[in-house]
C-alpha cells in the first residue's frame, strides 16, 4: 500500500516542477525577444498607445454628446431616407433612363450653350428675347388685330399666286419682259404704232393686255372695299 501511495505523490511533484520551470522560461524568453527585438517593440507600444487615445477619444466625444444632439442627428438620418424616398419614383427613374439614352445630345447641347455664354451671344440672345417680349406687351388688342389680318391677306395672295393658271401667266409675262429688255427698245411714232398692230406677236400681246385689262374691271366693281 505504501508504494502505490509513494507513486502519485512523485508524479505530482514532477508536475510541479515542469509548470514551475515552464513559468519561469517564459518571462526568460519574453526578456530575450524585447532584447533581441528593441525597435520593434517600442514601435508596437507605440501603436497600442495610439490605439488607446483614439479609443479615450471617441470614449469622451460619445460622452459629451446630449440627448438633444443625439435626437437631431436621428431627425437628420430620418430627414435623409425620406428625401431619397421622394426622390425614387416613376418620374425620376424614367428622367434617368432619358438621360442615359441621350446623354451624347445632352452633352452636345451642354457645350453650346457654355460656347454661347463664352461668347457672349447667349447674353444678345437673352437680350432680343426680353425686347420682343416688352414689344408684344406694349401691343394692344387693335394692333394685333391688325397683324392678324395683315397675315390673312398675305396667305391669300400666296393662295393665289400658287394657282396654276396665275403661275403660267406671270411666267409668261416675265419671259416677255426679259425678252424684250435684251435689246435696246426703238422709238416708235404713229405710222410705226399702225404698222406694229398688223404684227401678229403684237396682237396677241394686246389681246393678253386687254384681257387682263378687262378682268381687273370685274374684280374692282366685285371688290366691296374699292
């Protein structure tokens, strides 16, 4: 009994020494790393330094901060997320993919304008565009009334230039002119005036003369304004 009683009181005591020479080797090569290895513990000292002030700093900036700062600066996030919940709707998405697609005219556009400004003609452009602007609020109500019907009369006259047979005949009459001004015109006195209407051209030019001698009768008595 007294030898197997012996056995585990000697293990133990083995235990016990090897914890006590472990413990005391570690200190030993704790001391020989920081000898061997000066600089680069002091630099990893430092960095834990660093460390624990910027940990003291934060610790002291939460601190200081009430409950008034705290809530606004929630008010300011929330404020935030609702605007960019406004900002993603139909409209804007659809605004984006127009702008996207275009991007190329837009960009275009853009450099033309800036070209204008430098310039100085977007400054002449503005400055034309408020004068007709004051033109056509200093216009009254008869003096538009009158442009207005001004405008009428012109799109009737082009109406009726644009007709076919008034179309050949001011062409025939302006071939005629250029014709007749190519050389120089002679002096023609009364037996010349008799031989020049037995002429077949002059005839026919007469006829034409008094043709339009005739219509331009009949549109006077029909005009009720003349």
């Amino acid at each position: 009994m007294s030898d197997s009683e012996s056995e585990p009181t000697d293990g133990a005591a083995e235990r016990t020494d090897d914890a006590t020479e472990a413990g005391t080797d570690q200190p030993a090569d704790l001391e020989s790393l920081v000898a061997d290895n000066p600089e680069e513990v002091a630099r990893l000292l430092e960095r834990l330094g660093l460390v624990n002030d910027l940990l003291d700093a934060a610790d002291v900036a939460t601190s200081a901060m009430d409950d008034e700062m705290v809530q606004s600066l929630a008010g300011t996030g929330t404020n935030l997320a609702m605007a960019a919940d406004g900002m993603a709707t139909d409209e804007t998405v659809q605004l984006g993919e127009a702008v996207g697609e275009n991007a190329d005219d837009l960009a275009e556009g853009v450099e033309t304008v800036a070209q204008l400004q430098r310039t100085g003609t977007l400054d002449d452009l503005l400055e034309l565009a408020e004068l007709a602007s004051l033109a056509s609020a200093a216009m009254d109500d008869e003096m538009v009334m009158s442009l207005a019907s001004t405008g009428t009369r012109l799109g009737e006259v082009a109406d009726t230039a644009a007709d076919d047979d008034v179309a050949r005949g001011l062409e025939d009459v302006l071939a005629a002119l250029g014709e007749a001004s190519s050389d120089e015109p002679e002096r023609v006195g009364a037996i010349g005036l008799v031989k020049a209407v037995r002429d077949p051209d002059v005839q026919a030019g007469l006829g034409v003369v008094i043709s339009l001698a005739r219509a331009l009768g009949q549109q006077t008595r029909d005009d009720p304004t003349a």
